[in-house]
C-alpha cells in the first residue's frame, strides 16, 4: 500500500491518491477565487463499504471518478455525505447518490435524506467514523473522526471547511460558534494523534497549530473591527473596504458575511469588549439590519429569475 501526503499541490484533478490507510483523496476540477485549487472530495473505505465525502460540483468525469473510486475492489458505497451544504460541496451530491443507489447524509435538511447528529457513528465496513458537529464557517458544518484501523498511530479528521490547508475560510454562520468549534477541534488534535483532510488545500500535518493560527486570525479581525468601529467607521461597506481591499468579484461575498459575523459577535459582547460607545453601537446595529435586508432581497431575486 502506497500513502501518499507529500504529493506537490495541487495534484491533478480527479486522481484518486491514498493519503491515510483508509482515505483516498479527489480534487474536483472547479478551481476559482471562491473555492482555490478545488473542492477536496474524500473516500473512507474500509472492508467491502465506503461513503463518498463532499461530491463537490456537477461534473460528469469527477463524479464518475468517485464513483470507480469507492467501488474499488467490489466496495459498496453506503452514503454519499455532506460536510455542510455549500454548492461547491453539495452540488453533485444527488445526481452521484442516485447513480449508485445510494443516500445523501449530512445535518443540511435541504441536501440529506438521514439527517446527522454530533455524536452519531458512522460504520464503514467495521470501522467506526464519528461525527462532530462544528458550526461557524457554517451552521451545518460537521467533521468526521476517521481512527486508525489497527487502533494504533495517526487517525484523519475530515474538517470540512472549519479549517482550510494554509487558509482561513469565511464565516457564513455565527462567529462565536466557529471560535468554539475551532478551540474544540484544537483540543482533539492535541489529544489524538493525527493529520488533517480540509474541505480545501493541501493536508494539514500540525492540526493543533492550524487550529491555532485560525484563532489568531479571527482574534485579530475581531480587534480591528472595534477598532475601526471606534474611529468611526459604523457601515458594513467602509469595514469591507478597511479590512479587505484588495478583495473583487465572489471572494467579496466571503468578505461581507465574516464582516457581519463579527460585528454581531461584538454586538453580543458588554463594555470594553464589544462595542463600548452606545451611539456607535446603535448605528452599526441599524446598519448591519439594511445590509442584511438588502442581501436577502438580492438572494430572493436571484432565485426568481
């Protein structure tokens, strides 16, 4: 058995390449500014059964290359799942389900037909995959804890998108969640032995000390924005400008959503900590309320046409 973690990155899109004894990795070929190199799609297998994780895009050649994937050596692939929902993640989901007979699992209602829960175990030919719900970057964010299958040395946690190889990912969810949910996955890093497979970008060797940088990177942001709130910058559009002004096109979605995100998260907080003057507060408050309105109409159009 060749494992292969050290490939350059990225490797071609849509090879499978074993990285732990029981994950094969898959780049999906949907390079962009929102997704980088592509979507990570992962194979667990283990025993004649496998499941199929983040499809990513509808794409006739990946998609039929996960599936030769997981039926390597007469395998049946018991579950396509979702680490959340976003499309570049979910889009091929159904489409490859279907053509294996298979279901859809994940904690995203609007994807999964078996709703997840944390907690849950998933058996993957004898091999037990455990569930950590890990909101933030999502609300419906999971991971998956793959032990070794001897019981001995490194196991893989599946991060999904809560951590990206080398990156920091947006937060589309509630930014005090994806603190915890990051302190929680830095703390089972540094009790477990192993290496991490993010939703995007090379693999993660040193878990506790991405973890770790992520932290940071949030911490930081979060003290530029009371900072720039506090100088007078009290509407989501100058934060954006000020925090990120290089960012053009889809990434500025991103920008927005984890500007947003912590202003409410500030919001949440008392005195020094959060947002201290309260004529400040009020009109970042009244100002992050139309932004979100106006996001809401946008979507609601987009869905129309």
């Amino acid at each position: 058995m060749t494992i292969d973690s050290t490939v350059e990155w990225p490797p071609a899109p849509s090879v499978g390449r074993l990285v732990t004894p029981n994950v094969t990795h898959l780049l999906a070929p949907n390079a962009s500014s929102w997704t980088y190199e592509g979507t990570n799609s992962w194979i667990i297998a283990a025993g004649d059964e496998s499941i199929i994780v983040d499809p990513g895009i509808e794409n006739a050649a990946h998609l039929e290359a996960l599936r030769r994937q997981g039926t390597l050596d007469g395998r049946t692939v018991s579950a396509v799942l979702l680490t959340h929902d976003h499309p570049d993640h979910s889009d091929g989901a159904r489409t490859l389900a279907d053509s294996l007979g298979t279901r859809v699992i994940g904690m995203s209602p609007r994807f999964a037909d078996d709703l997840l829960k944390e907690g849950d175990v998933l058996t993957v030919g004898g091999l037990p995959v455990s569930v950590l719900h890990t909101p933030g970057h999502s609300d419906d964010s999971i991971c998956l804890w793959v032990p070794s299958d001897t019981g001995c040395g490194r196991g893989a946690l599946l991060t999904g998108d809560t951590v990206l190889g080398g990156r920091s990912s947006g937060v589309m969810g509630k930014l005090g969640d994806l603190l915890a949910s990051l302190q929680r996955l830095r703390e089972f890093a540094g009790d477990h032995e192993t290496t991490g497979l993010p939703g995007h970008g090379p693999i993660v060797t040193d878990l506790v000390g991405e973890t770790s940088v992520v932290i940071d990177v949030r911490s930081r942001r979060i003290d530029q924005v009371r900072e720039f709130i506090a100088d007078g910058d009290t509407t989501v559009l100058e934060l954006i400008q000020r925090l990120y002004p290089q960012l053009r096109g889809s990434r500025s979605m991103f920008a927005a959503s984890t500007v947003i995100s912590t202003i409410d998260y500030l919001i949440g907080l008392d005195g020094e900590k959060g947002i201290a003057d309260a004529a400040q507060r009020a009109d970042i408050t009244a100002d992050v309320d139309k932004y979100k309105q106006a996001m809401a109409a946008r979507t609601r159009e987009t869905r129309t046409r």
